[in-house]
C-alpha cells in the first residue's frame, strides 16, 4: 500500500474530519480491554508500567482489545530498557574487549537504544508519543446522530 497510513475513523471524526472524505461508518469497533495487567506481565517493572500508561489509555478507549499485543509489547520494552539503562550505568561508555583490549562503545548502551528505538516505534503505533498525539484535536462539533453513535460504540 502506498502512502501515509490511514486514520481510523474515530479519530477523522474526533479531528471533524478535516479531508470531508466520506467516513466508515462500518468500521470494525474492538471490544474494551481490560485494565488488569495480563497474566504474560511477569516483570514487576513491566506490570508497573501497564498500570502508568496503558490503564489511562485504556480509559480513554485510546488502546483497545485489538491493541493488547503492541501495549504488552510497551511494557516489556520499557521494563527491558530499564533495566539495560542500569546495567551500562555499571560500566564506563567505552570498554576495552578482545585481545588487544581495544576501546569500543558500551555495548549495553547499544543494546539500550535498539530497545529504546523499538519502544518509540510501538508508542507510535499506540498514539502515545507527543507527535502521534499532536495530530488528534477533540471537538465537540460532531451532531449527527450516526456520528455520535459511532464515537461511543
């Protein structure tokens, strides 16, 4: 497929769907996902997490049941990058390796900020990162009824 991605249809109504391209209406509405961390959470650090930023998503009906994947994928990238923060925190930014004992990078901050990267890129798939939020606008101009009923399936 070419192009930008598409927009789900609740938020093209959310933002008054500035294109005026017609909206599906038929689009399919995920059932809510529950706010008790799931049983695939064993990292406390993680099940903290789920409770910080995806519950308040969750009761935003921002992250939904077809979301669970990428939100369980948030928590255990950020328990992961904590942790990886933590273990190049123990060691200087360049260590000596190999016979020689030549100076490399750390390679825990390299492993940190591949998991940080991979982070990003699931936050933006869940609108939790500042530029994935600056493109929705709550407005409260919506009157048809069809409209309506679609924003609050």
């Amino acid at each position: 497929m070419r192009g930008r991605k598409p927009l789900p249809t609740r938020l093209k109504v959310i933002q008054g769907n500035r294109g005026k391209r017609p909206l599906n209406l038929q689009e399919p509405q995920p059932d809510e996902l529950t706010t008790a961390p799931p049983s695939e959470l064993e990292d406390k650090l993680a099940r903290k997490e789920w409770r910080r930023t995806i519950v308040p998503a969750i009761e935003r009906r921002q992250i939904t049941s077809a979301d669970r994947v990428a939100a369980i994928a948030h928590c255990e990238l950020w328990a992961t990058w904590r942790s990886q923060l933590e273990a190049a925190a123990k060691h200087a930014h360049v260590v000596a390796a190999g016979k020689n004992q030549y100076p490399i990078p750390n390679p825990a901050r390299g492993m940190a900020n591949k998991t940080l990267g991979f982070l990003i890129k699931i936050d933006a798939e869940l609108g939790l990162t500042p530029s994935s939020r600056s493109r929705v606008k709550v407005s409260e101009s919506s009157s048809s009824d069809k409209l309506q009923k679609f924003l609050h399936a």
